[in-house]
C-alpha cells in the first residue's frame, strides 16, 4: 500500500514528554506550512471558482460540498455560513456529510464506506448539471466523496476537488481537483489538523470569492447579511452611518424601516437633494 503523505510519521516525536509550550510552538510551526502550500494552488482554486460562479450566475446552478467526518463537517460549515453572510437562500451552497446530520456531532461508524450513498444523498435535493460538486477528503481516498464525484461526472455535472495528497483516486475522478499538500501532521495522521485547517481556508476562498462575484459584497461590506441579531444590525447600522455620513439616530430608523442596508444604500442615495 502506498503511503500517502498524510499518514506519513509526524516530524515530531516523544509529544508526551513535551511541555505544554513546546507543543503548542510545533503545532504552530507546523500550521504556518498551510498558506504557502494554498499559494501554490490559487490558479486551481481560480479555475473551480469561475466555474461555479458561470453556473449560479448563468444556468440558476448551486453549489454542493460533500465529505466525511471533519472534511464532511467543514463542508457543512462553509454551506450554513453562507446565507447569514451573503444573504442568499440556504439553497444556494449546501453541505452534505456522510451518516447524515446526526455525523455532525458524533461519527456514524461506516458511513464514509459506500461509494453509492452520496449520489443517493444528492438526488433527493434533486441536483442537476446546472448544479457543481465539490468533493472534500483530506486522504483523497474516502470511497463517500469518490462514487459522488464519479455519479456526478457521469450525469454531467461540474465536479472539483479539495485533498491534500497529490495523485489520489479523488483527484483523478474531479475535473477541478485542488492539491492541498501540507505534509506529516504534528499527530500522525490526524487530518484535523493541517489537513482541516487548509481545507477550511480554501473553503472560506471558493464561498467568499463567488459571492463577490455574484455581486453579494458591497466595497467591502456586508450589505446582504441578514440582520438576526444585535450585533448584526449595530454592524449594520455603522455601515450606513459611514457610507452615507448620517447620524446613528438615522441609521438606526432606516435600517428598522427597510431591513436591509443594500435597500437603504439603494434607496437614500438615489434619493433627490432637497
């Protein structure tokens, strides 16, 4: 069996003998790795980007992301994120994760197993060739994201990637794959860690770069978050307030009027000077 660079020996040894501040500056250490290895692969992530951005924009397309455990996880994160964020419906980028919602919180033994069940899980949100797949598997061999990928090329969907070896059976089924290679984990062969950690920067630039694209950020603000709580609308009530240069007593009655600061920029500022 080949051994593939997450499962290879930490560069670490003896960790129990360690004090607490030398295991903290090697997982630091180790965890600086991550950025310059994403570096190497932005013209990949540039490409899968474009793709999903064509699709939403042009074809009413969505985004899926489909994983086990912590890739599975994150992929839901990233998904659920998205509305309050962005304002946009939760149908637009949805996360789905091996075993079901209940792998969220507890490991669903087997669950990664069946190469059929993901296509299974994918059609009952009735996915389509409109639609793009974004497998995530840190070891690019879990047999969930693989048949997922290898069902949707087949019903002509838009397929990428998000793994950190090079050369695995994922990255050969995805049409976008994205190589993260990040080397040995501080624990041996505990993804969580680099593995995780690069997968949820990637999954941060894919969300937030098709949303600017989509028209969903303002300058840099924003303008399209949904107002669901009070933190949410003071943030809200600032952006008005420093875009429009009005007092907080107006912002706070526009934003309590429209609901929305992309309503209340669109509105006041095209609104005649008396």
């Amino acid at each position: 069996m080949e051994k593939r660079t997450t499962e290879q020996a930490s560069l670490y040894d003896h960790l129990e003998k360690m004090s607490t501040s030398e295991i903290l500056t090697s997982i630091n250490r180790e965890d600086k790795k991550v950025p310059e290895a994403i570096e190497k692969v932005i013209p990949k992530i540039e490409k899968l980007v474009e793709k999903v951005v064509e699709q939403i924009s042009g074809h009413n397309g969505r985004l899926f992301y489909i994983g086990a455990g912590t890739s599975g996880r994150l992929g839901v994160l990233d998904a659920s994120e998205c509305p309050p964020t962005f304002g946009v419906s939760d149908n637009v980028i949805i996360g789905l994760i091996a075993g079901g919602d209940v792998a969220l919180r507890k490991a669903v033994e087997n669950a990664e197993d069946d190469d059929t069940r993901a296509w299974k899980d994918l059609q009952e949100y009735n996915i389509s060739k409109n639609d793009v797949l974004i497998g995530i598997a840190a070891s690019g061999t879990t047999p969930y994201v693989i048949g997922g990928i290898k069902d949707a090329r087949k019903n002509g969907l838009i397929t990428g990637c998000i793994t950190n070896n090079e050369g695995s059976p994922l990255a050969k089924a995805a049409e976008f794959p994205i190589e993260v290679v990040v080397g040995p984990e501080f624990v041996t062969g505990s993804t969580r860690m680099k593995a995780g950690t690069a997968q949820k920067l990637v999954l941060n630039m894919i969300s937030t770069a098709v949303m600017i694209r989509l028209g969903r950020i303002k300058g840099n603000k924003m303008v399209d978050m949904q107002l669901s709580n009070k933190k949410l609308v003071s943030r809200g009530e600032l952006m008005l307030m420093e875009e429009l240069d009005i007092s907080e007593h107006l912002a706070k009655t526009l934003l309590s009027e429209y609901k929305s600061v992309r309503k209340v920029l669109e509105i006041y500022k095209n609104k005649p000077k008396s």
